[in-house]
C-alpha cells in the first residue's frame, strides 16, 4: 500500500491521533492535517490516492476542500468524514463529487475498506494508463517531437494529467519549447474546445501587466476609454499560458496568487470581482528558488503554480532526438512552401550531432529553415549550415573541414544574395544579420558589385 498514500483532515486532534494510530498499525502510508488550509498545502506537495476530510471545519471546510481537489487533482477521491446531525449534508457532497462518506463515530474496518477499494481502482487505473502508452506511437506527442527517456517522462505526465485541469509549471531554457509543451497540454485535455490564450509577462509593461490580464473598467487611468475584459477572462473555460512568469512583479504576484486561490479577478479601476473558471500554466527559463531566496518571486506563489512541474531539457541533453526534430522540421518547411527536401547527407547530420546547441530547439529549427532557403537540390548538405555549426564541431576536435570561417561567411553571403536577387535587406534577414553587416562584409570580402 505504500506506493498510494492518503491525507486524513479533522480540526480534532484526538481524532487524528487515533486514525494515525489505526493506520500505522496497518501499514498504510498517511500524512494528517487538523485544518483545510494546512490539508491544501499538502496536497499542492504530494499526490495523494485519497482525501479523508471532516465536513464542518473552521476556514475551508471540507465541501471546499472537495471542490479544489475535483478542479485541480481530480485523480484523488476525496471521502467525507460526518458527524451524525450533518449526515445529510454529507449525502449531498456526494452530488458534489465526493467518492463516499463516512460517519462519525469511525467504524475502523469502514475505514480500511475504503482504502482498499480505492486503492484497487487506483491501481486498475495505472495499468489501463500505462497500457494506452504501449500502443502510442512515443516518437511524437502532438507537436511534440522526441524519443529519448527526458521526452517519454513530459510525453507521462502529459498522459496523468489531460482528465483534469491542475496548475502546471514548466521551466526550461530558451528555446526549449515550453510553449509548445503548454499548447500539447492544453490540447490533450477537457479544455481543448475552449481558447489557450499565451502571455509574454516580460514582454508586457509593468503598468500595463495588470491590466492586460485582469482587464480594467473605463476611466481607471489616462487612456482607458473603455471597458477591457482582459486575458484571464478571454481565456474563460480554457487556458491561459504566463510565459516568463519569473518576470511579474511582486505587486501584481499577491493579485494572482489571489485569482488562482479564489478563482476570481478584479479589473482594475473596478470594485467588484468576477469569477472566472482559467486552467494556469506558467513557464520561465529562470530559477524561482533562486528568485524566492532574493525576496523576487513570492513562495506561496510558487507553491500554488508548481502543482505539477516539468522540466523541458536542453537540446544539447536529448542529441538522440536531432534526427527525429530534423525529419520533423524537413517536412514542415516542405509543406509550407519552401523547395522540397526529402535527405540530410550523414556529413551535415554529423556536424548536427556534435554541435552544442545553445540556442537549443528553437536555434535547430532556424537552421534547417536557412538550409532550406540556402541550398539546392532535394538534399541538405553540410555547406548548407551555418558557419557557427560546422566550426563549432571541428573546434571540439570531432571533425576537420577545409573551409575555414571567412570562407563560409563569404559563400554564405553570396549564396543568399543569389537567393534574393541582389536585395540585401532580405539577404540580411536570411543570414540573421543586420543590413550594416552585411555590406560591411561584402566589403571585406571585395563583393561589394556582386549581382547575382
């Protein structure tokens, strides 16, 4: 029973030591909390297979106990413990979503019983989980591309969290595709009919970031002429995706904690609350506990977003998936217009192997995109990468080439003004340079007449 614990909630403390006692004895792994508030912690920390709430609690009472774990752990049965005079209210939670009631004073072989059953239905759960991953094709998951072990583990969680609507916090460096990963996550569950709305939080002003997501009334600053919904409530019944979440500051982080707490916002400018039912994924390439340790990021805030956390690895982490990410981009830019490629030659897919990708995904995907505009033919060839890559991986020492840098600069150029026909504005925009580069670099090179 140890791999399934439970939480069992009562403002009694003799009720909870003789429930311990009786668990214990059994061998039945448990953690207890004497509030509601203490038992939402726990469980924003840990999975729990079942929740044993007392009814009638000061603060959040068991009912709303019930409620936040169907919206946010809707994997975890939640039993109601009852006193006599409130046994029909008891019935009731049952409407509510409770799994079974159990009445006070506890009959302990009830107690073992309800554990027993729903640790059956957990397990009989987990093998019908992990036999629908057997028959999924687990080089891809939507979007998602990847075999190595680090995709299989997102491609896991992805799978045990698409019934509910749990916080989820990704992070990951730039490039990684949390985004990307937000979308799959969103698409894969019972919101999927319903917007994913994303948010570049560092991107948006600090006296604006308010307002772009809580909405605003009219007349609350200079500027707002008229009423604004806002993000969060655009996004209602879906998902909303904060990316750079490390970047919100710690004014406006007390108001979302609050709006993930209670459900509600209130537009600025406005002195009444609207509910708003918003599944919250956040993502940031930064150190929150870092960011918590320097007083930058709120801990409670932290805790309510990482209710389920993901790691997304570097490229440089999961080099056994370039060649599936390759294939994926070669048809995606294929479809999309560009010459059709069909081949990687093995020289261009060894230098792609050895590279250390800072950029990560995001830099492989830019790369195959200029090979597609730079190249010839139905092949990808190794002078059809960039020069950072190909020096990049003889600098390690793993291949020799006998083009030296200021040779590939110069085909490079050339070949892209070929490309554009002499525009060396859109040359520029090929090569991920400046237009001043550009002719600073047909001028070292003696192009500066070249026409294609």
């Amino acid at each position: 029973m140890n791999e399934f614990p439970i939480l069992f909630v009562d403002d009694d403390q003799q009720i909870l030591e003789v429930v311990a006692l009786f668990l214990e004895r059994n061998s039945i792994l448990f953690d207890t909390a004497p509030s509601g508030q203490q038992a939402l912690e726990k469980i924003q920390q840990k999975e729990y297979s079942a929740v044993f709430t007392d009814l009638i609690m000061p603060g959040i009472s068991g009912l709303d106990l019930l409620k936040d774990i169907r919206y946010n752990n809707p994997e975890t049965d939640v039993v109601i413990v009852t006193g006599y005079g409130t046994i029909e209210s008891a019935i009731e939670t049952l409407k509510c979503g409770a799994y079974d009631y159990l009445q006070k004073p506890i009959n302990f072989e009830r107690l073992k019983a309800l554990i027993n059953r729903i640790i059956e239905k957990r397990k009989l759960q987990l093998e019908n989980t992990l036999i629908k991953r057997r028959l999924k094709d687990r080089f891809n998951y939507g979007q998602l591309v990847g075999k190595s072990p680090k995709m299989q583990q997102i491609y896991e969680v992805i799978d045990l969290i698409s019934s509910g609507s749990p916080t989820v916090l990704i992070q990951g460096g730039s490039g990684t595709g949390k985004e990307l990963v937000a979308n799959v996550i969103h698409q894969n569950s019972i919101r999927k009919n319903r917007p994913f709305i994303p948010v570049n939080c560092g991107a948006i002003a600090e006296g604006l970031l308010e307002s772009e997501l809580f909405g605003h009334i009219k007349g609350a600053f200079t500027g707002a002429i008229k009423d604004s919904m806002g993000l969060f409530k655009a996004a209602d019944g879906g998902t909303i995706f904060l990316d750079e979440i490390a970047e919100v500051p710690p004014s406006l982080q007390v108001k979302l904690l609050r709006a993930l707490q209670e459900k509600k916002i209130r537009p600025v400018g406005d002195a009444h609350e609207n509910e708003v039912d918003v599944r919250v994924i956040a993502a940031t390439n930064r150190n929150l506990e870092k960011a918590i340790s320097n007083k930058s990021f709120r801990q409670d805030l932290f805790y309510r977003l990482n209710v389920i956390s993901l790691h997304m690895p570097s490229l440089r982490e999961i080099k056994e998936d370039i060649p599936h990410l390759v294939i994926h981009f070669m048809k995606k830019f294929s479809r999309e217009g560009h010459r059709k490629v069909e081949h990687i030659s093995p020289k261009a897919v060894d230098f792609l192997m050895r590279y250390d990708w800072p950029g990560n995904v995001r830099q492989l995907e830019n790369t195959i995109e200029r090979a597609f505009a730079l190249g010839t033919g139905n092949t990808i060839v190794a002078r059809d990468l960039p020069p950072e890559i190909c020096n990049g991986s003889q600098n390690d020492g793993f291949l020799k080439t006998s083009l030296n840098l200021m040779e590939n600069e110069k085909i490079l150029i050339k070949r892209a003004l070929e490309q554009t026909k002499g525009n060396k504005a859109e040359a520029a925009k090929l090569l991920g340079i400046n237009i001043t580069t550009v002719y600073r670099k047909m001028q070292k090179y003696d192009m500066e007449e070249h026409t294609p």
